[in-house]
C-alpha cells in the first residue's frame, strides 16, 4: 500500500485549520453563550431563592403581626374581661351593701315601730289599769275623810313660791277648793285653817264638788295648781308607768 505523504500532510492541515476554525467560531462562542446562560440561569435561581426567603420573610412577619394581633387581642379581651368582672363585682358589692342598708334601715324602722307599739299599748294599758283602778277605788275613797288629804294640802301650798301664795284670793274674791264630796263643816273649817296657815293669812273660801278627784282637795285659780287628792295620786302613778314604759 502506498502512502502519499503529502497527501496525509495536506489532510492533516486542513483537519487542524477546521478545527481551528470551528473552534474560534464555533466551539467558543457556543460555550460563551452557555456560560452566559448558565450565568443567566443561575442568576435567576438567585434571584428566585432570594424572592422565595423575600416571601418567606414577608409570610413569616405576616404570621408575627398575626400572633402579634391575635396576642394583643386576646389580651385585651382578658382586661375587658376583668375588668367587666370588676364592675360586675363592684355593683354587686354595692347592692349588697344597699341591700344591707336598706335591711338595716328596715329593721331598725320596725324596731322603732314595734318600740312605739309597745309604748303605745303600755300607754294603753297603763290608762286602762288607772281607769280600773279609779271606779274600784271610787266607792271606799268616798268614805275617806277629806281630813286625812289636808296635810298633803298645806305641803304643797307651803311650798309654793311667796309671789304665788300672796296672789291666792288678792283681790279679796273667795278662793274655790274642790273636793271629791261635799264637805260637812268640820271639814270645811280644817281646810280654812290648813289654807291659813300655809298662806300665813286667812282667806274666804267656797267649795265645789268634782267628783272625779275621786278623794281629796284641789285648788285652781290662773296662777296656781294645788292637788291632795287620790286622782292625782293615780296621775302620778300613770305618769310614772308611762315614764318606764318609754325608758
């Protein structure tokens, strides 16, 4: 077999200038263009990842705001709470404490009124028993002496202030002693002297009779009031009764 060198030479050189052809226009530019897409490629992967953690942060402080909001608003619904229970507390306490009030202002109302019943029926009773005891004493106190009233009388008149005594009958008139009976003369006579001997002069007397005295004297003019008599004594006695039943 026979071998043209030249031939193979020539062959050679043309295969290294088309390589070195294809090379310089073809193989460089494509791998240019490749790089560049990969640059490009990977460029927008960059920028897609930064977008996505972009987003992601963005996602991340929308759920922070959220939980944020959400936190802020739970608290707020425990203070409204709270403090709607503390107003519920505060006006239940207040009405506790007007109800209280208004029990005590109650019973101490009824107290008072059952006080002023009981007084009032003790009143009742006290006049009652007076009463009583004035119609069964009105038989034998009419059989009492007036004598035995009349050292009761001149105590009192004795006591009287001077003023009062001196303006006993000082127009000279009569004085008027009432008695639960009429007196007999004997009686009349130791009134005049009891009178006398308390006013330190003598004085003109007359006599009337009420029989509601029950026993006893009485004397009225506009200045002076003098009793020695059993209904006095049981007005006193009522008095007294009365007097206890409002201690």
């Amino acid at each position: 077999m026979h071998i043209d060198w030249w031939t193979l030479g020539l062959q050679t050189v043309n295969l290294l200038v088309l390589l070195w052809i294809l090379g310089r226009f073809l193989f460089r530019p494509m791998a240019r263009i490749v790089a560049e897409r990969q640059a490009a490629a990977v460029h927008l992967l960059e920028e897609a990842e930064a977008e996505k953690a972009r987003a992601k942060a963005a996602a991340d402080s929308v759920a922070t705001e959220r939980d944020a909001a959400a936190a802020t608003r739970a608290d707020l619904l425990e203070k409204a709470h709270a403090e709607a229970e503390a107003q519920r507390q505060a006006l239940l306490e207040a009405a506790k404490q007007e109800a209280l009030r208004a029990r005590h202002d109650a019973d101490a109302q009824i107290a008072r009124l059952r006080a002023e019943e009981e007084v009032r029926v003790d009143r009742r009773a006290n006049a009652l028993a007076t009463d009583i005891a004035a119609r069964v004493l009105k038989e034998p106190a009419g059989r009492l002496p007036l004598t035995a009233f009349l050292a009761g009388f001149e105590t009192a008149l004795s006591s009287l202030p001077e003023a009062s005594r001196a303006a006993i009958c000082a127009d000279g008139a009569p004085v008027t002693v009432s008695a639960a009976r009429q007196p007999d003369a004997d009686e009349q006579a130791a009134c005049e002297a009891a009178l006398a001997r308390a006013l330190g002069r003598a004085v003109s007397l007359s006599f009337s009779v009420d029989p509601d005295l029950l026993a006893g004297v009485a004397l009225r003019t506009p200045t002076v009031a003098v009793d020695s008599n059993l209904r006095a004594d049981l007005d006193h006695v009522l008095a007294g009764l009365n007097a206890n039943a409002t201690a």
